[in-house]
C-alpha cells in the first residue's frame, strides 16, 4: 500500500497577476476585438496604427466588469505618449545577407573552442591532399 502525504502547510492563494481576466464568454466585446484584429491585418501588424481600437476593446472590457477598471492614460493611451515618427522596418539588412553576430571577431577564452580551429584546420589538410 502507497503511503499518503498530508501536509499540514497552509496554502496562500495570490490573486491573479496585472493583465490576466476573465474570459468574454459572451461575446460582448467581440466586435471591437474584431475591429482591431482586421486593423492590424491591413497594417501589416503595426500595432501602433490600431491604437484608438485598441483602446475602445479595453474600455469595452472595463465597462463589462471583464477587467478592473484603470485609468487609460497610464496604460501608454494619454495624447502625449502618441508615437510619432515611427518607421516599418524594411528588412534590408537581411536581404543583402546579414546575419547577426557574424561580422565579431574576437579571441575566444573558452578551451574548446580553441581546439575546434585545430579541428578543422586538420580537416581543410585532408580534403586539399
């Protein structure tokens, strides 16, 4: 027979972290999610252009009792904290066949590694003979 283990320790229950609410099981909010998910499909994901919607679905959300009612100013939707001068970023660099960390060259203090240029110093002897 197993062996139960009764712990007499109590348990703390923390309540829910910033950001985490109940679900709209009822779809009250759905259309203004909607609104901003097809924004930011034809903004290519650039969220920023979609911030009024945004902010109508987190209202929406406050309105219902679906999150604690905050102040939206301090969530980053005040006029002064409007993006401005914002660029997409185009790729460019990866196009013309950059890859990250590629171009640093320093000495390596790690033991393996170099033996790894002994390695394959002994391999480049071999396929040249």
């Amino acid at each position: 027979m197993s062996s139960m283990n009764f712990s007499t320790s109590k348990q703390y229950v923390r309540p829910p972290q910033r950001g985490i609410f109940p679900l709209d099981h009822d779809s009250e909010c759905r259309p203004f999610m909607e609104k901003y998910l097809e924004c930011l499909n034809d903004s290519s994901q650039v969220h920023h252009k979609c911030k009024p919607l945004s902010k109508d679905y987190l209202q929406c959300r406050m309105d219902r009792q679906l999150m604690s009612k905050e102040n939206l100013d301090d969530m980053g939707y005040a006029k002064n904290k409007d993006v401005v001068g914002a660029k997409e970023y185009d790729k460019a660099k990866e196009k013309a066949g950059f890859i990250a960390g590629k171009h640093i060259e320093k000495s390596s203090k790690w033991w393996f590694q170099s033996y790894k240029a002994k390695w394959v110093g002994d391999d480049k002897e071999g396929e040249a003979k």
